[in-house]
C-alpha cells in the first residue's frame, strides 16, 4: 500500500526534525552557536484523473525535509573582562586559517593565544587580520595571522620637545637662585636629569643655565656638572616673559656617554597664544608642571580589542601602540555556509566568496572586545517545537498501526 510509503516519510521528516531540535538544545550553551529550523516539503503527486470541471485528482505521497536554515540573528553579548575574547555585534564572521590552509569562518570569539603570541580560534586555526609592523597597519596588506606576544617592545623616542610651567619670585635679591629639574631621554631610551638653573641680577633680570650631570656626557662622576644652553630671561613690570622671544630651540647635547645620537630638543617657553609659560610674580619661585615627550623603550603590560578590530597594547613606558586588527567575513548568502563542525562555516558556491574588511564597514558589525556572543537558542520555542515534532511523529505512527490492522482485517476476509 502506497500509504505505508507516505507515512513512514513522515515519521522519517518527523525524526529528522527531532533530530534538528535536540542539537538545537544540545548547543543551548555552546558560545555563538546558530540555531536551525526543519522546513517541511511534500513531495510529488499522483494523478488520478479529472474531476467533472476538469480539476486535477491527485493524491499526495508524503512529505520531507526541504531546508534546514540556520537563524543567523545575534546572540545576547555577555562580557567576560577576558582581553581576548571578542563578540560580533551585528553581521559578520571572523575569519580563520587551518594547519592545512582552510580558510573558515565563525563567530566563537572565545580566542586564545599560543606560546609565541599567535592568535588562535578555539580549534587552534590562526585568526586572520592585518599585522601591524612597528605600531603600524597597513590596509593594503594580504591579511595573515596575528601576533600578541608577550614579548613586544615599543622602542624609546628621544625628547624633541621640554616645556617647564614655574614662577620665579619677583622678590628674589640680585644673586639668589632657583633650580628644578627635568628628565629628557636619549636614542636608546636613556634617561637623563636636567637641571634648570636660574640666578637673579638684577630686577626684572635673570640668567638661567641648563646643565647635564658630567657622567651622562662621559666626564667624571665627580666633575661638575656640564652647561649644555645658557641664555637671559627679562620680565614685564607686570611679570610676563618679554625675553628670549621665542622658544629656545636647537639645544644638543652631545657625546652622551652611553653612545645615543645626538640628544637635540626644543626648550618651548611659550604656550597657546604666545603666553609665556615662566612669570616673574611675589610668589615663591616654583615648577608648577614639567614636560616633554620623550619616553624610555617599554615592554607589554596589556592588551583591549576596539570596535573596528584594532587591538593595542599598552606597554611599560605608558605608551599605547596597535598590535593588529582583527578582520571581518561577510556573504552574498550566508544561508549558503557549510557548517563543518567546531562552530565553524565554509563557505561554498551557494554562499559566495568571502567579502573580508574592515569591522563597521561594508555592512559588517563591529566587534566588542572583553566578551562573548552567547547561544540564539530559546529554549521555550524549541520545547514548543519539540512537542509539534513529537505530536507529528506519533500521528504518522498512528497510521502506520492502523494500515496494519486493515491489512490483517483483509487477510482474515480471505481466510
């Protein structure tokens, strides 16, 4: 009989819709995972005949799994304070190389690192992005994997630029002095104290001397200490800086002992609007601020991924510099990815070829650094589905029994 043939397709569509269901549940907890939905499709007709208006007689002969489409909306963001994982908010897949050169795709933000600093998805593919080279990206480039190591050094910058904010005491008798200090660095990130010397002469008047420790410039320990700029300073009546009348600039010091490059930098005197930054008031004479914008070389402390992917380390000296950025897959039709397993996708002709860039740009989401995109799996539809699936399932058993109490009705006819 033709109708065992269309009720077991129903119970066989009805236990793959179960089975679509149960690893729908079983990934309730599974980080980033896609649920997917059993869509039902009958199958061909039988044709009886025609009807007296001429309409088609037919009779149906079962039903089968037509799709499973995955739901690809975002899961709900839930912030761990792990610096390397990461949550798509909004379209997009990461995009990740195998061992063998698979390029995959997935959404599991859940990354790690490597002994050697290389990032990598949960399934140990390297993470693919743009490298940066020296605290720089370069768009152009040919994405490849990238590197967090623990090891990475931001290089020393040496001061190009001093700038001390102080009040020299109008008060101050011909002869009296005041001094402070500042720290400028070499070309190899050495540090080395200045000192501001200024003596009074006259009202008004001031000379200032800049010195070096004699050591620094490969004199004695005990030797005094080495002019590297000296100069006069004049004062307004009412105590604004008249000369010199510009930022002192040019000022070398050279041969540092330590065998840096020349150090040459600016002594910037003047501020926003040509104001003086050293006033002559009756106020005791004191550095309120010091400057400059040199630093020493640093090792990495920490790490934070951005919005758009960049991830910046912050090393030892203070200094923040891009490591790399993460990059972004988007699909013509992501329905037709390949799960592969691992929460992983390939893609596929149906898919189309992977449209990789930058996060927040093309239609691809941004990325949220320090968490995870959990599950999309309700469990309220799924128990909903699973007792329609269920209900299916036993219906179409239900007709099995009874085709099979008419057929031994029949067989006892002819007994």
């Amino acid at each position: 009989m033709g109708s065992f043939a269309t009720s077991l397709s129903g119970l066989q569509a009805n236990s793959q819709d179960l089975e679509v269901i149960s690893n729908n549940l079983a990934n309730l907890n599974t980080t980033a995972y896609k649920g997917a939905t059993a869509a039902f499709q009958d199958l061909f007709y039988q044709q009886l005949g025609t009807s007296g208006d001429g309409n088609s007689i037919q009779v149906g002969v079962g039903t089968q799994i037509g799709s499973i489409p995955a739901d690809f909306t975002e899961g709900n963001i839930q912030s761990t304070g792990v610096s390397t994982d990461v949550a798509i908010e909004g379209t997009g897949f990461f995009v990740g190389q195998t061992t063998s050169g698979q390029d995959i795709y997935f959404r599991a933000g859940d990354l790690s690192t490597l002994a050697n600093g290389t990032l990598v998805a949960p399934d140990g593919s390297d993470v693919l992005g743009f490298p940066a080279v020296n605290g720089v990206i370069n768009p152009s480039q040919t994405p490849g994997p990238l590197t967090i190591a623990t090891g990475s050094i931001s290089p020393p910058l040496p001061t190009a630029n001093a700038e001390i904010t102080m009040n020299l005491n109008s008060g101050t008798p011909a002869g009296g002095a005041f001094s402070t200090a500042l720290t400028v660095y070499d070309s190899l990130g050495a540090a080395h104290v200045l000192t501001y010397n200024f003596t009074n002469t006259a009202p008004g008047q001031w000379n200032y001397s800049i010195t070096i420790p004699a050591a620094d410039v490969g004199g004695l320990p005990t030797a005094a200490p080495v002019v590297v700029k000296a100069g006069t300073m004049t004062f307004s009546g009412t105590g604004q800086l008249l000369t010199p009348a510009a930022d002192v600039t040019g000022i070398a010091i050279t041969p540092l002992a330590d065998g840096a490059n020349t150090l040459t930098f600016n002594w910037n005197i003047y501020g926003p609007g040509n104001a003086g930054l050293i006033t002559q008031d009756a106020a005791t004479s004191s550095a309120s601020n010091t400057q400059q914008d040199g630093y020493a070389s640093g090792s990495l402390v920490s790490f934070s991924i951005g919005s758009d992917g960049t991830i910046d380390g912050t090393f030892s000296n203070g200094q923040t510099q891009p490591l790399g950025q993460i990059l972004l897959a988007s699909f013509a039709n992501q329905q037709g990815l390949s799960r592969i397993g691992s929460n992983e996708f390939q893609a596929t002709l149906s898919s189309g070829a992977a449209n990789v860039g930058v996060a927040g740009t093309g239609g691809r989401g941004t990325i949220s650094g320090g968490a995870l995109e959990a599950s999309n799996v309700d469990i309220s539809t799924q128990f909903a589905n699973l007792i329609v699936a269920e209900s299916g399932y036993q219906a179409n058993a239900k007709v099995v029994t009874t085709l099979d109490t008419v057929i031994q009705d029949t067989i006892s006819l002819i007994q």
